[in-house]
C-alpha cells in the first residue's frame, strides 16, 4: 500500500469540521502540514502558503485542496508539476476548463488526481445506484431544502459569482443523481430566484429529463428554517425508493434498507488513497456541468434581498 | 466516397443563406428534402417535422440541424437512433450535458455527429493555427462587436434563455481561439452587461488566462453600430498575428497572409462529408463550456433595457 503524506491546503471550516478527522482515521494516510495565511493546527506544522508547506517538507507527495473555489486551478496545477497527487474539495474548480486541463496535466504527470463529491459516499449511496442500475425510472423528486444562515453564517463568497449560492449545496444533490440514476439526464427547464442584492441564486427549480423522457424536478431552496431537507424520491417500473437525510437514510418499497451515519469523508479519504495505491485518477465533472447548465439555460428572477 | 443523402431540419434564414448554397457546392451530397413547420423551398420536398421527413424518404443517410437549439438534442437523437449521421448547427445543444448524452449515443450508433463552428472554417484559421502552433502567446485581445439589430432583426430568442445573447456571435470568436491558440485558456474574470428586459447578456467583457499565464481578452458588444468588428490579435515571443474580418483576413508581423472571400460553409460541409466517409464525428464543445463557464462565473450588471 502507498504511504501518503498528506498536505492541506486551506485550513477553514470544511478542512477542520471534516478533513481532519477523516485523515486520522485514515489507514496509510499521515497529516504532514498545513497551509493557509489565517489558521494552523497546534502541535502541526502550519504555512502562510502552499508552496513555502512543499518547499519544507519534500517528503509530502499529496495534497487535500480546501481553499476558496477561484484559487484551486493555480494551487492544483503547481502541485501536479512537482509531482504531488492531489484531492480537490467539491467544487473542483470555478470554471468547467480548468477542471478539463487539471486532468490533462494530471494525466501528463502521472498523477492521482480526485474530484471529490463527498455526498456520493454516504451510507445509502451505493446501494441505491446498485438497485435502479437494473430499473427503469419513470420519476425523480430531489427536494434540497436548508437554512443559509445556518450551515453559511458569515460567508458573503456564496452570493458572489463563483460561491454558486443554493447550487453548493445543491451540487451535493446532483453529484448523488449522478451516481445513482443509471441514465445521464439533462436539463429541460430552470428558474432560478436571485436575491436583488446578490450574483447567485437563493432558490431553484429544474426540470430535467433523460432518454427515457423521465421526469426529473429538483427544488433547491436556501431559506428553510425549522426542520431542513435532503431527499431523494425515485418512482420506477418496480417500486420506489426514498434516500432521505442527505443520504445516509435508504428505504425501498416502504422497508429501510440503510439508517446509518454518515462517515463520507472517511470513505472519500479511503478512496483517495486506493485511487494513488491503482495509480488512477477519478474526475466527474457532471455535477459542476449541471450547475453551468442551469446558470446557462435557466430563467432569472429577482427576489427579496438577502439580508444574514 | 460515401453519398450524402441529407435532409435539412429547420428550414430558417442561417439554412436558406448558408446550408443551402454550400451542399449546392457540396461533391457527394445531394440535398433530398427538408422539414419546417413553417416554410420549404419550390421544387424540393418539405416536410411539416423531421420524423415525417425521414419516413417519407428513407434513402436520406444524414441530416443538418438549423432549428431553435432547445429543439436539437431530441431531433438529434431520433435520427442518430435511427441510423443518420448528424450535423449540428452552432451551438450544438442548450445544455452541455445534452450534447455529451449524444456524443456517447453517436459512437454506440456508429453514426457521424459532427458539432459544426462555422468561423473555424474562415479562410486564415488554419494558418493562423499552424504559425501560432510553435510560438509562445502572451497576450490575446478579441474583438467581437456587431449591431444586433442588423443581424438579428425580429428574433427575441436571442435574448431569452438558451439563446445567448451576445455570445450568440461571441462564441464564434471563441470557436476560433480554441482552434488557434496552442493553450487551453480558461476565465478569471468575466462581466456580463445584461439588460434590464433581458435574460441574456448585450455585451461581455472577458479575462482569460492559460497555463503559461497569457493575459487573453475578450470583449464582446452587440451595441456596436457603423463598422462591424470580428477582430483577434494575437502577441507572441517572435512577432504579431491579426486574423481580422471574422477570420477572412491573416495579417503577420504586418504583411498580408490571407485576405479572402469566406467559403465557411462550403469547407463545412466538404468536412462533414469526409467525417461520414471516415466513420469519424467531431465534437468539441470547449467553445459552449467557455459561454456556460461565463454564465457560471461572470458578474453580472443590469444596463438599459434594449428595444429593438
């Protein structure tokens, strides 16, 4: 097995909630260093930047990429040409061409290189790709519904081009439709809500469809407050599926196959390191390609400002 | 050589003054027929939709696709599935996921599908790639600005979603950039001008940058009255380039290279033909991802509402 020794690059809230812990509980997997200009762990080597972080530690060979959207492509491209695997936060990039010349050079390098969506590895996931996989789907009901001002307190960088705004969480949802409809599908119809005060959308609707002309609705919707929601419903030629709770909850035909917490990050770091140990690389960029889809087809409205 | 026996769906005007003299000029093809709800041309069979069309006529081989482009992904896949190769007027799809659904069914078909760009048949393209090809680019401004109502008199789906915009032209300077620099590029800036009655943008002003850090601009305008400009010029390491006039005119280091009558379609479809001949298809759909990540990752500001 490889031995990966691990770099972080932007220590903020995705890399300390979530990042960390994974990688300690992550066979063949030690945390070198970290760097970001504002934060550091105590007791762990912490840079202002990601190249000051390689220069001191040769003996990293990969990188977990957690900076702010827009300064990923830079910071993956110089890892790749010094010869560092690299893992990238969802979303892997803020345009869809870098993401396509990031797998061509991580392909010239021989390198790994990881587009990690960490919804697709949570508990239910796999088994509900592994049941539609022989199914015809006739119907797809996706309701991402979640307090703003809960999971985004104090992030303006969501409203502003680039922070994509319902859509990141949303982008969790479409990166679990991905997996787990056996048919690529594709937008037919968007609205999409914009606060007048914002560059992004607080609320979406989406209607796609697929080859089978299913019908495939997605509501998005940054202002739930009181319970929130993370669902999946899937009607097929042979009964119904329901992955609720962002994923971790599986129930068919009425009975619950999976109730389980979610471990996504300890399962996308496993991935991560079985992706370097086959010398392969794994980059999806459907979820992000649904995201410029709908921000290129989808109808405009403004609503209410936003006010946190 | 393979005959060419094509049907034109979607009889509008870029068909009627530009498909229709080119497969005219076109070895091998014989236009059979084409399929319009609205209009047909004296002496050649019309068909009210594509479907009835290709029942009427099953020696048609092929069929080129001039109709509204939300219209193209499902008359694209009924004739690929029926055994027609497929050309595919620019842009290819509303959506890029629809257009990578058709790549995949397209080669499970074993049919051609060819995303024709028009200005990348211009007369100085090709030269204008092949000199840039050993020289480094360090910085590339694009011009395109047009009177929109000139070009686009009574047709408000240009400014609806799907229809573009501005980059409805603006992704003919995209489709030759893509072609002539040596480089993927991709945006770090972009703002688009959206009218206060539009959904699409009038005008766009676009920074990209490539691996080797070239500064590439793009400004796009369809407010442009008096001379029209299709202009890109590109400076390298060893001298200048001007490919002028939408591609007709190459210009290095101050002399004359090319300076030509535009045959675009006429090289088009010569291309498509051969496509068929070779059993090959030819998609590139980086200029579309270049518009979808603009739409993505651009600014946006309200400006004058338009009438025409």
């Amino acid at each position: 097995m490889s031995n990966v020794q691990l770099g972080l690059v932007g220590f903020g809230k995705i890399a300390h909630d979530q990042h960390l812990p994974a990688i300690a509980e992550t066979a063949n997997c030690q945390l070198v260093a970290t760097a970001d200009p504002y934060t550091s762990l105590q007791g762990l080597p912490g840079y202002q930047d990601m190249q000051e972080m390689l220069d001191a530690h040769p003996e990293i060979n990969a990188v977990a990429i957690c900076t702010p959207t827009h300064l990923r492509y830079t910071q993956a491209r110089m890892a790749l040409l010094q010869g560092k695997h690299v893992l990238l936060e969802k979303p892997p990039g803020a345009t869809l061409s870098e993401v396509e010349s990031l797998v061509t050079l991580a392909a010239e390098q021989g390198m790994s290189l990881f587009a990690a969506w960490h919804s697709r590895f949570a508990p239910g996931v796999a088994q509900a790709r592994d049941w539609l996989r022989e199914r015809q789907v006739q119907r797809v009901d996706i309701e991402w519904k979640e307090d703003v001002r809960v999971w985004h307190p104090g992030q303006p960088w969501i409203w502003q081009p680039g922070g994509m705004g319902v859509f990141d969480p949303g982008i969790n949802a479409l990166s679990i439709a991905t997996t787990i409809l056996p048919q690529p599908f594709f937008l037919r119809q968007g609205i999409l809500q914009i606060p007048s005060n914002c560059q992004t959308p607080i609320a979406a609707e989406l209607a796609f469809t697929d080859a089978q002309k299913a019908s495939i609705k997605a509501h998005f919707d940054f202002r739930q407050t009181g319970p929130q929601t993370w669902d999946i419903h899937v009607k097929t030629d042979d009964g119904e599926l329901s992955l609720t709770q962002g994923g971790g909850r599986l129930v068919i035909n009425g009975e619950i196959i999976i109730d389980a917490e979610e471990r996504e990050y300890v399962e996308l770091y496993a991935h991560f390191v079985s992706l370097i140990d086959g010398q392969r690389s794994d980059v999806d960029i459907s979820p992000l390609r649904h995201v410029a889809d709908a921000f290129l087809y989808g109808h405009r409205e403004t609503v209410d400002a936003f006010a946190e």
